[in-house]
C-alpha cells in the first residue's frame, strides 16, 4: 500500500463461492465480457451508419440493452478477478466494421447480421447454461440467472431482426453462415486467450 494506506488500484475481496470451479467462472465470465463488447461494437458501427434512418431507434434500442450487458460483465470481470482477453482490441475493430460493413447493405444488411450475431450468442448461452446446470446450479444460481436473462434478451434481438426483414437481405444465408462461423471462431478464441 502507498502512503495514506489506499491501494493503487481497486481490486474486489469478491472470490468464488466455495466449491465453484474457479477455471469455469473465469472462461465462462471471460467470452461473455468479450462478446457483450463485439456486440456493443457492432450496433456503434451500424448507428454510426443508420442512426438518423428510420430504424435507427430500432437498432439504439438493442444497442442499450447491449450496453447493459456489457456493465455487469464488466462488474463480473472485477469481482471475479477475470483478466479480459487479450483480443479486445481486435474485437473492438472487427466489431465495428462488421456493424458499420452490415447497414452498409442497409437496413436489411444490419438486421441481417442482428439475426446471425444474436442467434449464435443465444446458442452459447444455452451451452452455458447447460454446463452449469451440469455442474451445480445452487452454486452457479446468480451467474444462471444473469446468463438467462441475457439470452432472453438476444433472442428478443433476433426476432427484431427477423421483424425487420433481416431474411431478404442481399445473399442473407450466406451472410448469415459467415457471421456465424466468424461467431464461432471469437468464442472459441476469446476462451482461451
């Protein structure tokens, strides 16, 4: 501790409930924190480009709840004691130009990518939540409820998205398959590193 006895930086007494696998939390918590912040990017890049159209109060709306997201993983990542991964500022671009490149295509390119992105993000949640239901959900209770209500949120997302014609987008299943395995790929990177 520095003179006056306040630390230089803050740091959370919080640890992990015992009997909680710590790897689990820290993975699970991790591609979460990664995820919120490439979706956060993704709706700045499709504002920056359809903010003043008409959908644009559309797409502010779920870039809020975005927003949301985000705080409480970033909340986690302190509390847990969970380091980011280090591919944050590779999100941060890809995120961007993957929203700003989608409404490019205009309002169906970005609802387009809404559908694919939020589909994916809601498939791993479930995934989460099985695994942690697997493992003990009295002891993982407030992370599942977190997780889920998360989920409801993305999949509310997606059917937004769908709402919004994201289906006669420009070569939709295309753009949709390349979104999603680009999903894929930044899980299971944003997991391990």
């Amino acid at each position: 501790l520095p003179a006056g006895g306040v630390p230089l930086r803050p740091c959370s007494t919080r640890v992990a409930p015992e009997g909680v696998s710590a790897p689990v939390i820290h993975r699970i918590i991790r591609v979460d924190h990664a995820g919120e912040y490439g979706a956060n990017r993704i709706y700045a890049g499709q504002m920056a480009v359809l903010g003043r159209s008409s959908v644009g109060p559309v797409i502010q709306q779920m870039w809020n709840q975005e927003k949301d997201h985000l705080k409480k993983f970033n909340e986690l990542m302190v509390a847990y004691r969970v380091r980011p991964t280090v591919l944050l500022p590779f999100w941060n671009v890809a995120g961007f130009v993957l929203g700003a490149g989608s409404a490019l295509l205009g309002r169906k390119g970005a609802m387009a990518c809404t559908v694919a992105v939020e589909e994916s993000i809601s498939d791993h949640y479930n995934s989460q939540i099985r695994t942690l239901i697997e493992e003990d959900p009295e002891k993982y209770k407030e992370l599942l409820q977190i997780i889920k209500q998360f989920r409801d949120d993305e999949r509310e997302h997606h059917d937004v998205g769908l709402e919004h014609d994201a289906e006669a987008a420009p070569a939709y299943l295309v753009l949709k398959t390349a979104i999603q395995l680009g999903c894929k790929a930044a899980i299971f990177l944003s997991e391990r590193i």
